[in-house]
C-alpha cells in the first residue's frame, strides 16, 4: 500500500474538532462505561497502588477516606462536566477557543497537550516494565531517572508505537478496545491479590485480614524519604487525581457523544473497580512481592497473565491520554489533521516514558497537571452556568472576534502565581490546593467578566 493512500484514510478520520458531534454519532452508555473502566481500571493503579503504601496510608485511611473521594469524582463527572458536554458537544478545546480566544487557547493547548503526553508517557513505562520480562531486559528501579539500557528504549518506543495508532484511529476504536479490556483487568487485579493472601499470612476465611492489612500492608506509617499521609490525603488525591478530566473539564471531549447527561455516572465503574478495588489490590500485591517495579510485582503474583495485565492497563489509560493530547494539539495547529499532531503527541510520550522517573513522581505529577488545567474548568463552568443569570454574554470571544481573552487569561495567571506562592512559599501541599483554585476562578472569572464586557461593550458601542 502506498503512502499516500495511508494517508488518505487517515485524513478521514474526523473527530468533530471544530463542530458540535452530531446526533447520528452519539454513543450509548456501554462504550462510556468501557471506557472509564479501561481507563482507571489500569497501569496508573499499580503505581498509585504501591505509592499509598510507601506513604504510611493507614487501612482504615485507605478504606474510608478511598470510597469519599471516589464518590466526589463521581458527582464531579455526573453533575458539571457532562451536562456541560451533552449540551454543547464540543470538545474542550474548541469550547474554550470560544470563551478565550484563539491565541490564549493556543498557549493553554499547548501546556495541556505536553501535560497527558507526560501522564500517557507514565503509563507507556509501566506497560514496558512488563513488556520486558520475556526478554530478561533490566527494568530501571522507579527511582531511577535516565533509562538504563538499549534494550529498555527498545521497548518503550515499540509500547509507544501501539498506543499512538489506537490513539490515530478515534473514540469508537478506543471505547471498542477498553470494553475487551476492562473486566479481564479487573479480574486479574482482584486474582493477583487473593494470590498473595497465603505470602502475607491472611488466613482463606480472611478472619485476619483486616489485622494483617494494618500490621504489615498499610501500617500508618511512611517509609523512609517519604511523606506521611493521613485520611485527608486520601481523599482528596482520591477526588482529585482525575481533576483535569471533571473540574477541568477535558472530558467534554468524551461526553460530547453521550447521548444522554447522566452517561457520568459511568464513571462510578472506574472510580470504584479502578480507583478503589485496585489501589486496595495492588497494595495487597506490592506488599508481598520482592521488586517495586509493576510489571515485575504483578509477575510474581499471577505469572504471565499479570505481566500481560500489566501491558494492557498501561494502554488503557494511555490511550484516551493521548487522544486528548492530540485533540489539543490539533486547535493549537488547525491545518494540521488530527493524525499528524495525535503522531507528534505519541512521539513525545513516547520519548518522556523512557525516563522511569516519571513514574516515581506520578502522585506528585497527578496533582500538578491538575492544578495547572483547572482553572479554565472553572472559567467554562461559569460561562455555561452563572454568565446569563449575571447578564454576561457567552462565548464572547467568538461572538466579538477577540483574540486573547484578558479575563480568562488574568483569572488563569493570577490562581497559577497563587498556586505556586501557597506551596513553595506557605508550604500547602499540591493535593489540597485544587479545589480552592477552582472556586477563585469560578468567582474571578465572573468578576473580570463583569468589568471585561462592561468596557468593551461600551468601547463598541462609542466606536
């Protein structure tokens, strides 16, 4: 086949990443509930999973403070993001192209791109970790930074290469490949665990387990260079890892094609199999196993069909990261078509999960990407909700052909210097600042806009 004709089709894969989806390609809810069971049900719970244990997460902690802040997310996802995207369908990226403007949307794009391209690029080195086992490569420890062989560049480019083409090929390939995947993950997180009942001394009735998870699992206790987390901790990291997608609004790009609002309570399948049971597992998993890199650890649990486990998981979650990735990409640069920056996104990914720090970091990185992109959720949420009720005029910057929206832009810088003044400065960690951020650019944007639209309205009006 010639390269041309390649490109041809791929050219056709259209995303609607200028228009609203159109009702002949909504989707019903069993690709939704595929999607954030792939999703979360997947490579970053190993990692998470292990890193609450290192921190000293107590077990009553996990539990209690685990199933709030999934909740939060849920209601999160089910009550502001998606009714926002069932009405408007569009894509964030364009959504906020008509709130900001072009040249202050290409600025946000392009530090939101670089942002999953970093999370998908965690989850291609998790996948590589348990690529490599049958090929006796040396893993790099988690706390390595630069990769530590050929061969383990070898296999993250190959990983990365099978995720950007899932990627390329759009939302019903991605749905089509997380609903195979999910419920064999799930299954295989909850048999690695049951596995490692007998090494941990938990007794087949369970009758000790809760003793055994609080004497030698998660014991309260941090291990050595690492903080201490408490129950706050948990919940908020719970609420917030997936901050972007819900309070800041990048998964408009998802629910654009759900049929109906309430499809987020779809996400309940991710928050509670993934972000609970799965964390709750992989705690269990690392606790008995004698490596602290995840494809390695789930080997050992269940064999090969952890190793694979492992593989799939990591795309799982990378796949739709990196489909946001190049949507955003593909406002930032509109003559490209969306393969080519969706390619030059999985380049980058590709490139940054060769460095296995990125996966050491990724509690801290979670909460750092969050943090950046929540505030345009919030300028979003109070253009759709609040904006007429305060006599505010929508999508101002498409309707009076602006380039830079200085309202949004201002809210965005002013609650960025803030952010970075709380916690280098005040020393708030990064978990808890997100929500705070997100109701100042709610009222700040509102206020801006009040001032904004009043002086220009009044400059068009005189000129």
């Amino acid at each position: 086949m010639k390269v041309s004709s390649v490109t041809r089709k791929l050219d056709k894969l259209y995303e609607f990443d200028r228009e609203p989806v159109t009702k002949n390609k909504l989707q019903g809810i069993g690709n939704f509930l595929g999607i954030y069971a792939g999703e979360h049900v997947a490579g970053t719970e190993f990692v998470i999973g292990i890193l609450f244990v290192a921190h000293g997460v107590s077990v009553t902690d996990l539990f209690i403070g685990g199933f709030i802040g999934n909740l939060l997310a849920v209601l999160s996802w089910a009550f502001i993001t998606s009714p926002i995207a069932v009405k408007e369908r569009l894509s964030l990226y364009w959504q906020l192209r008509k709130i900001c403007g072009p040249a202050l949307v290409f600025i946000y794009n392009i530090v939101n791109a670089l942002m999953f391209c970093f999370l998908a690029g965690a989850m291609v080195a998790v996948s590589a970790t348990a690529v490599g086992i049958p090929f006796n490569i040396t893993m790099p420890a988690l706390g390595d930074f630069y990769p530590n062989s050929i061969g383990w560049v070898v296999t993250v480019i190959c990983v990365g290469a099978v995720i950007t083409v899932i990627a390329i090929m759009g939302f019903e390939s991605l749905a089509r490949f997380a609903k195979i995947a999910a419920p064999w993950m799930f299954l295989i997180f909850v048999a690695a665990a049951v596995n490692s009942f007998p090494k941990l001394g938990i007794e087949p009735g369970l009758g000790n387990f809760w003793q055994v998870a609080n004497d030698t699992i998660w014991t309260g206790i941090a291990m050595p260079g690492q903080s201490q987390f408490t129950i706050w901790h948990v919940i908020f990291f719970t609420w917030l890892a997936n901050a972007a997608m819900h309070l800041g609004m990048s998964d408009l790009s998802i629910f654009r094609y759900a049929k109906k609002w309430y499809y987020g309570f779809a996400s309940a399948v991710g928050m509670y199999l993934g972000h609970y049971i799965a964390w709750i597992a992989s705690g269990v998993i690392y606790a008995a196993a004698t490596s602290d890199s995840p494809g390695p650890v789930a080997y050992q649990a269940v064999g090969l069909a952890g190793a694979v486990c492992v593989v799939i998981a990591g795309w799982t979650t990378a796949n739709p990261t990196l489909y946001r990735a190049g949507l955003a990409l593909q406002v930032a640069s509109p003559n490209w078509k969306r393969w080519k920056v969706t390619l030059l996104a999985g380049l980058i990914t590709t490139t940054a999960a060769m460095f296995p720090a990125l996966v050491m970091q990724l509690l801290d990185f979670v909460a750092l990407y969050g943090l950046i992109l929540i505030p345009m959720g919030g300028i979003i949420f109070a253009d759709f909700y609040l904006f007429k009720r305060f006599k505010l005029e929508s999508y101002y910057a498409e309707k009076h052909n602006i380039m830079f929206n200085s309202a949004a832009g201002l809210t965005w810088l002013l609650l960025l210097v803030i952010s970075l003044i709380a916690n280098r400065i005040i020393g708030i960690e990064l978990f808890f600042l997100p929500i705070p951020s997100w109701i100042m650019a709610v009222v700040l944007y509102l206020g801006f806009s009040v001032v904004h639209q009043k002086y220009l309205n009044k400059n068009l009006s005189t000129g």
